[in-house]
C-alpha cells in the first residue's frame, strides 16, 4: 500500500514538472526589444512598447506607463495587463513588426480596422 502510494506520488510529481515547463511557453528573445507604433493612437501621440527578456514590459503613452507580462504562445505575442486585459500581438517580418489587436476580443489575426502597428526601434530588451 506505502509502495503504491509512493508510485503515484512520484508520478504525480512528474506530471507536475512537465506541466510547469510546458506552460512556460515559447522563448522571448526574439521579440525582446522596444517597439513604437507606426501612426498615432486616437489622434495623439505614439506609443512606445519596451518588451523586456524577463518577461515583463511597459506601454508609454504621453508620458505615462502601464506595466504589463508578456508570453508567447504559438507564435502569438500576448501581453497580460495588471486588470485583467489581455492584448494578443501578432509578429511579423522576422519580430520586427507587431500588430496589436486592440478589439478586446481574440481573432486569429489583426482586424484591419482595429490594430495598432508597432515597429521595432532597439533590439533586446
């Protein structure tokens, strides 16, 4: 009975392990970097996306930041906000580009109308 339980027990722990590391999702580095949008937002300014390696980053608009976690998962770049909010970033031209879809919604792509395009200006992060 000890024995059996000793089994599972290890099991378990094994299948715990696999589970953390999986959901670590895919490597960072390569979106690492900071990231200004292509045009203004709502008519104002531009915004600034600095997405550092740890997995944390920042949104700099007029002056002011909101910090945020970053992943990415399936090839998507998602960005998990402090409130609750998620913005999922599609990358493009090798991480150089990033198109954010702003809809609150998830879609497999950028609707046109609703996404912000960032470009990359510094590598890293």
């Amino acid at each position: 009975m000890k024995r059996d339980l000793l089994k599972l027990a290890a099991v378990l722990g094994l299948m715990l392990v696999f589970l953390t590391l999986w959901g670590c999702g895919e490597s960072r580095s390569k979106f690492a970097g900071t990231y200004r949008s292509e045009e203004t937002f709502a008519g104002k300014n531009y915004i600034d996306l600095d997405l550092k390696n740890n997995g944390k980053g920042t949104w700099t608009m007029e002056g002011k930041s909101v910090e945020f976690t970053w992943v990415v998962n399936d090839g998507k770049v998602w960005l998990y906000l402090k409130t609750g909010g998620i913005i999922i970033g599609t990358p493009s031209d090798g991480g150089k580009r990033l198109s954010l879809d702003m809809t609150g919604d998830w879609h497999p792509g950028c609707p046109p109308n609703a996404c912000v395009p960032f470009k990359r200006i510094l590598e890293g992060g």
